[in-house]
C-alpha cells in the first residue's frame, strides 16, 4: 500500500446518511454546542474512542474515523487531503491529539548532548503531529491539547524540542499567555504493540482517561465561555460596535438624567428627549438575529421604511458618525416604558468574511452560526464588565438582548 493510499485511509469516510444537502456531520448540534475533534493514529484509535465515550452530552465529539466531512465538495470534486483536513479546522471548537510511541525515529545526524551516540526514540507518528500543527494554527494553544504517553518523552526531549520545554511544567509557572496544553498518561503501550491486546490497555487505563477527560472537559467549558480573539471578526466587531456606539449611548443617558458635560456623546435629539425622560424605563433593545443575514439592512428594511411598523430617531454625535436607532411608530406615548431597537449591521460583515474563508455552504452555515454567538458573548462580557444601565430615581436605562423573531411578535 502506497503512503498516500495509507494517509487517505487515516481521513473520515463519508455515511450515506449524508445525503446531498450537508457534508458536516450533526451541524445543528455543532451550533448549539461546543465541538471537539479527537485524532490520533490509527493503532491508537480504540483509545481515542474511549475518551471520546468519557465526555459528558455538553460536547459533541467527533473522532477522526467518524465521518466528519465529505470527501468531495457539492459539485463532486473531490477534496485533497490537505482540504479535507483545513475543513476540520473550521468546523471544532476544540481539539485533542494522541500522542503514543508507535514508530521508533533514529537520527543520521542528531547526537545525544555529551556522547557520541545518534539520537533515537519511540515517536508519534508524523502525520498526528502535522494535523496537530494544525489544528493548534487555527484554534490556538487554549484550545487544543496534547495527550502523551510517557514514552514519547524521549522524542520530545531530541526531537520535538519546541515542546521540551514545556512539558512537565504547570501551567501558572509558563510566562506566555499562549501555553500548549499537555496532559500525560502511562500504560503498557509497548505491549499492546506486541500482542495486540486492546482489552488489558484499557483496563490498565481506564481510570486514569477519565481523570484527564473530567480535567480537559473542565478546561474547555472554561475556555468557551471566556472572550477571545479568532480568525474570523466577530470578537473585534463586538469590541468596536460597544466602544463606538453603545458605550456612548450610555453616557448620553448619564448626560441626559445628571446633566454632565461629556464630548463623548450624542447630541440630544429633540424631538424625543423629552419623551424619554417622561418615562420610568427605557429599554434600548440590541436585535439578535437568527442567521447574519438579517444584519443586512435589506433584512428589515420593510419594518423602517415609511409606513412601516418602526421609525427613525436620529442621535446626532459631537464627536465621530451620527446614529440612528428606531423606535415603534404607533408607540403608546401613555405607557411608562419605551423601547429603542437597533440592528447590530456591523456583524453582517462576518457574512463577506466567511465567504472568503471557506467555499462550502455548510461551514459557512456554521461559521456565521459561531460567529453570531461568539459576538452576543463577546456583547454581554463587556456589558457585563463596563455597566449596561443608567439609573436615577423613578427612572432607568438598560440594555438587553432581543431575539429576531421575540422582536417580530413585539412590535406585530
């Protein structure tokens, strides 16, 4: 068998359940939770499924043999190796790579430190590593782990030396914000390569996978619910439309309600000032959609144009862009609550972003699908940390999140 053959027989295969409409395997459940990509060598395999049997329903794990992705595209061309792999990249959030001594590496060249001797170890087979490179590229180092018997230690410590200097150390004595995760576990694996005897392995190993997978899985939610900056811009757009748009909006309510001078606002607008400040609440409602195409403004165009069910409120800006905003045309100026709508537009330009980054319709569904959810977590942390109301008695501005279709019912 030919070394490409044997790589290719390393990728997913693809089930008829498939179909023709989606080549990512369980897409809703990937939008909804976190993914996890398992690889590993294919003598390695059986352990890769156990611990993906140990994680708990808040994940969905994939292993590399599950039938991740197609191996041919909607028009039937088929993917090379290095497309299908980049495809996997984009569809987990997490992953984690086996690293077992399957293969014995001796130098030509390389001399033990102070002998004379060429270097020689039990490794992990090259391509575990490559598909580590690159998972570890696209997902970042808090995101993806290595999971290494011991007795690669010595491949590590002659050969894989960017790691060397990593294992063995506890995260909190590592400086760089961008630390390699890696847990070890022991074992005979020697003997399993022998014998074949995958039943004593796991026996002798149980126990201890489920340690590191009760660790990691406690790692990953942590890291998942944390802010932080991907390829894709979701994170930046959140960061920019707060700082541009909804922070200033909060201070030209602090202005409006304690009278301070601040440049860094809108300018009152008048024929709504006093409205607002008649009242005991004002919710400023930030319209969630349900995909990015409704952050175009062709999505809601028909609830603002002239004779639709919003209208316009224009806060012009003593410093930067003036804003609009929108409120209900038929509102009841008798009631002690406004609303003021907006639609997040600025997230519509992941859509263009997405394009460029993949051609497959069903990464971009779930791309746009993370992209949607990473920006309301990026919205609400720095809600959340920087304040989201303005009070004063008998009266209260707050931000909230509203879904598309709660919005639709409200103002129907």
């Amino acid at each position: 068998m030919s070394k490409a053959t044997q790589v290719k027989d390393h990728l997913p295969t693809v089930p008829t359940e498939f179909g023709e409409s989606k080549l990512v395997k369980d897409i809703e459940a990937k939008k909804i939770k976190p993914s996890i990509f398992i690889g590993s060598s294919s003598e390695s395999y059986f352990l890769a499924e156990t611990i993906k049997s140990k994680f708990s329903t808040d994940f969905e794990v994939d292993t590399w043999k599950m039938s991740v992705f197609n191996k041919t595209d909607k028009e039937g061309r088929e993917l090379t190796i290095a497309e299908q792999l980049k495809n996997f990249t984009d569809i987990y959030d997490f992953a984690i790579f086996l690293f077992v001594p399957d293969e014995k590496v001796i130098a030509q060249t390389r001399i033990i430190e102070g002998t004379t001797k060429t270097a020689n170890a039990m490794a992990t087979k090259h391509n575990v590593i490559f598909e580590f490179g690159l998972f570890l590229g696209r997902l970042g180092a808090k995101n993806s782990v290595i999971l290494y018997h011991e007795d690669v230690q010595d491949f590590i410590d002659l050969f894989f030396t960017d790691l060397k200097d990593t294992v063995g150390k506890e995260e909190s004595d590592l400086a760089s914000h961008f630390k390699i995760i890696i847990e070890t576990f022991n074992g005979n694996y020697a003997q399993y390569l022998k014998d074949g005897n995958k039943e004593r392995l796991l026996a002798e190993l149980d126990q201890i996978l489920e340690y590191k997978v009760k660790s990691i899985e406690q790692r990953f939610k942590e890291t998942f619910s944390e802010v932080s900056f991907g390829f894709l811009p979701s994170t930046s757009q959140a960061h920019g439309y707060y700082t541009n748009f909804i922070e200033r909006m909060v201070k030209t309510f602090k202005s409006l309600l304690f009278d301070i001078d601040n440049t860094d606002i809108f300018v009152r607008p008048e024929e709504i000032t006093d409205k607002l400040l008649s009242k005991k609440l004002v919710i400023f409602y930030i319209i969630e959609p349900d995909n990015l195409i409704e952050t175009r403004y062709e999505a809601f165009e028909k609830y603002v144009k002239e004779g639709g069910k919003l209208k316009s409120v224009n806060f012009k800006s003593k410093l930067g862009r003036p804003c609009t905003v929108y409120i209900k045309s038929d509102y009841d100026e008798t009631s002690d609550i406004m609303e003021i709508y907006d639609f997040p537009t600025v997230l519509g330009a992941s859509i263009d972003a997405i394009e460029f980054a993949t051609q497959d319709s069903d990464i971009r569904e779930l791309l746009s699908e993370k992209e949607k959810r990473n920006f309301r977590k990026v919205m609400k942390a720095l809600l959340k940390e920087r304040g989201n109301k303005v009070v004063k008695e008998g009266f209260e501005f707050r931000i909230e999140f509203l879904g598309m279709r709660e919005f639709e019912m409200r103002i129907s």
